[in-house]
C-alpha cells in the first residue's frame, strides 16, 4: 500500500497553495485518493503559509497531516515551525536560504536552490512553487511525471506554459544536480 503525507511550506504569496492543489490534481488524473486542505497567516502575503496533501491508493480516513513523510520548507520560519511535524526516516526539502539546519539525525535533507532557480536562472520567482514541485516529484515519484506537468498547465495562467514547464524541469534536475547538499541518514 503507497500512502504518503507531504506539507509544503513557507509564506504566502510563494505560491505553495496552489502546488499543494497541483499536486492533489495529479494524484487524481493517476487515479489515486487524494485529500488537500491549506492555511496561511492573516497577513496573506509574507505571512505563514501551508498546504498539507495526503496521496494514497487507499481510503483515506483522516484528512489531516499529523506526521508528515514529505516536509517542503521554503523559509527559516517554516522550517522551525513544522519540523517536529516530520516523521523518523521522512525527507526534509529546504530552499538552500534556510541556514540553521535542524539537528535531527533520523531524516534526510536535501538544501537546493529553489528560489534562486526561479529568480535567477528562469527570471520569474512566481515559479519557485514549480520548481520545488518538480524537486518533490523526483524524490518520491509519488505522482507520474506526465499527471504532475498535466496538473501544472492546467492550473498556470494562459500565457505562462512554457515558463513553468521550464520551472518544472529545473525543479527535476535539482535533486540530481545537489544530492551532495544530503544532511543525515534516513532510519
């Protein structure tokens, strides 16, 4: 039985609602049970911000995150405030600007680039969100890749298909261009 629990995180305006829902759709067109719900601070944009996705081939009972497998940190903040919520053996995803590395021994983490590939190498930090969607796609295969780009551009704005189908496969080679950037041992 596959059932995994990913929360992405970070603050809003980084456009990690929206990969959560992107995400949940792919699971969907893969034919899998999905639930997805999000929170973000009352400041919106620049406050904290979460989407928590549940993807398993069966019924899924309770739709909340309690011990995720999957945690995406975009922040510092974010970071501190859901580590504990990530299981022994889980994978910890932190945008490299995220400096103080958790002291936990029991997971894996992986420090790439993911803002500055969005604003450096694709001009548009509008994409990090894909970019990161990419990264997580390459870790866990949770989803196939044709569900996850399929969910992308049907969600993106007309007009940004192909910018995000970049960010998408900057997001694919991150993993494999930073598996250098491993912090810890998975139990």
């Amino acid at each position: 039985m596959m059932k995994q629990e990913l929360r992405l995180s970070g603050s809003g305006g980084q456009g990690l609602i929206l990969a959560g829902i992107i995400l949940a759709e792919a699971a969907l067109y893969d034919g899998k049970n999905v639930v997805q719900s999000q929170s973000y601070g009352p400041e919106a944009r620049g406050g904290a911000s979460k989407a928590e996705v549940i993807i398993s081939d069966k019924i899924i009972n309770y739709p909340k995150v309690d011990k995720c497998d999957i945690l995406l940190s975009l922040t510092q903040k974010a970071c501190e405030k859901y580590i504990n919520s990530l299981r022994p053996g889980g994978v910890l995803i932190l945008d490299e600007s995220v400096t103080e590395k958790p002291n936990r021994e029991d997971i894996k983490i992986f420090s790439i680039p993911i803002l500055d590939t969005a604003v450096n190498q694709l001009g548009k930090p509008m994409v990090a969100n894909i970019v990161a969607l990419g990264s997580i796609y390459e870790l866990t295969k949770v989803v196939s890749k044709e569900s996850l780009e399929k969910a992308v551009l049907s969600r993106v704005p007309r007009g940004t298909e192909e910018l995000n189908k970049r960010a998408l496969s900057e997001g694919f080679k991150l993993i494999e261009n930073h598996k250098d950037s491993v912090y810890g041992e998975v139990c």
